[in-house]
C-alpha cells in the first residue's frame, strides 16, 4: 500500500513526462532535441541554445520562495560553473504547479 509522499511523487513523475510530451509536441525544428534528466528534469537544445527546464509539482503545497529554493541554488551553482568556463552557457526555466501562490 503507498502513502501520500510516493503518491505525490509519482504524480510529479506524470507532470515531468506530460511537460516533456507537450514541448516535444511542439516543437518546430526536428532537429531540435529534448532530453529527460539531463542538467535538468527536461532540456530542450536547438542550433542556437540550450534550455534546461525544472518541473515542481506541489498540489498541496502554497507557492512562496523558499518552495523553490533548492532547485534555485543547483541551478546559480550550475550558472557558476558556466561563468568559469567550465560548463556551456545554459538558460534557466522553472516551471511548476502548486495548490495556490
């Protein structure tokens, strides 16, 4: 029998993989490529960019900043490893759904 928590994550699973579905749907250059889990929970690179998407799925959870902390701080250490040169220049996108907020 599951509890709530491995509920919510399997629905956060289910809108990860529905994002995912909807951008590759809609995307106008089939040489465009999308990958699941890669910096991110969903990258989208073109000729010209990469987009690395994170998707938060909190139904029950009121939006306010600190929801969204961590995956803030992974991706500014992620941009400074870009600033050193050290990783490819990188646009950042949070996408999310929560109770209210």
């Amino acid at each position: 029998m599951s509890n709530r928590s491995e509920t919510d994550t399997i629905k956060g699973y289910f809108y990860q993989f529905d994002n995912s579905i909807e951008r590759l749907l809609n995307q106008v250059d089939e040489n465009n490529q999308i990958a699941i889990e890669g910096i991110e929970d969903i990258d989208l690179k073109t000729a010209t960019e990469t987009t690395a998407i994170q998707c938060k799925y909190y139904s029950k959870t009121e939006y306010n900043h600190s929801v969204i902390a961590k995956p803030i701080r992974l991706m500014l250490s992620h941009f400074k490893e870009v600033k050193e040169g050290i990783k490819p220049k990188v646009r950042y996108l949070i996408y999310g759904h929560y109770h209210s907020g």
